[in-house]
C-alpha cells in the first residue's frame, strides 16, 4: 500500500512516509480509568482520548493508525496513587487495592475476538502489592510502599493488534463493586500493554 499516491512520479526518491517499509521497537500502550467506591464494576480502556499524555498515550479510540501494529508480550495493572498513612488497615489504599485485584477480572477484545478472563492478582508486573507495616495489629501504619514486584506474567503466545483493528481492555468485577477504605476515589486504574510497534519508516 502506497501512502504518498498520487505524487508526481519525480517526487518518489523524496516521500517521508512508507508503509512498505517497517521498522520495530520497544514499545508500550497504556490507557487510565477511575475506580469509584462502591459503584463501579466495569472499567473500560482504550475508549477514548485522554487529556494529557501521561494517562493515555492512544491517539485514536479503539484503533491504532494505519500502518502501525502492535505486538502484546504482557500485561500490566498499576494503580497511580500514593498510600496514606492509615490508622487501620481498612482505611488504608493497600489494603484497598488488594480487594480490587483479588476480585477484578480482565478481558480483552481484539477485533471480535475476547481474551480471558485473567484474574487481575495473575497479571503482578505491577498489581502485585507490599508495604512495610509499622504500629500495633490493631492500628497499623503503613509507611512504605511499591507495586512494582513481579515475576513479569509473560503474554505466550503473544497476540497482535493489527492497523486500524478494534480493541478494547475491561476490568470487571463480577461480585459487585468494591468500597474503598481510603479517602482517594475515584481510585486511578492504568492498564499497560507491554510489547513490540511496528511503524512506518519516516
């Protein structure tokens, strides 16, 4: 497919653009949604254009631009918040994360193909949850934190989304919404898509 017709045929030896020829690198795509307390149980990603680059980094809703593809090798959760210190564990976002991953699911869409449901606790690159607890059992504090734990959940077979095909990502939860302890909801949900782009050679 030529991209740059109809040019004048002297032109050819200077276009900027060829899909004929691709180049592949290192890559990701990631979308952010907002969990809210007690109401919601359907999370949707990759529906629309986000504000600011550092939520969503999908230019079109539900499709990459012609020519690129995407190659997905794992899956990543992340939630893009910071722990309050909490006088019960209930009150704290740790322990709130914890009940969204033991209870969320994931689905993916890929054309009209569905992929899952993965248990959210099965995908740990970056849901997989620690803190260093000080205090008593009864009252502790949590004073230390990171998400970023592993082993990574390799995507095997890997699965590719082709130019301008449809996808879609949903966390769910089945058994009703969850409520949060702590005072930060809407909780902030990224999914990452971790992998490969093929592009166009500029």
């Amino acid at each position: 497919m030529d991209l740059n017709n109809p040019i004048p045929q002297e032109w050819t030896s200077y276009v900027t653009q060829s899909a004929l020829n691709l180049e592949v690198v290192p890559s990701m795509l990631y979308d952010t949604a907002s969990y809210t307390s007690a109401t919601t149980t359907d999370l949707a990603f990759f529906t629309s254009v986000r504000a600011t680059e550092d939520l969503s980094n999908l230019r079109s809703p539900t499709v990459l631009p012609n020519p690129q593809s995407f190659l997905i090798q794992n899956i990543n959760i992340y939630f893009k918040t910071i722990p309050n210190l909490a006088a019960t564990a209930a009150a704290g976002e740790i322990n709130d994360m914890i009940l969204l991953v033991n209870t969320g699911i994931f689905k993916m869409t890929i054309g009209t193909k569905l992929y899952g449901p993965f248990p959210l606790w099965k995908l740990p690159a970056s849901s997989f949850v620690k803190g260093y607890v000080t205090g008593t059992f009864t009252a502790p504090l949590y004073y230390n934190y990171g998400q970023l734990d592993g082993p990574l959940y390799p995507l095997f077979p890997n699965l590719m989304i082709a130019p301008l095909q449809n996808f879609e990502i949903h966390l769910l939860w089945p058994a009703g919404a969850v409520t949060l302890g702590a005072p930060t909801s809407p909780l902030p949900v990224q999914v990452v898509l971790d992998g490969q782009l093929a592009r166009a050679v500029q």
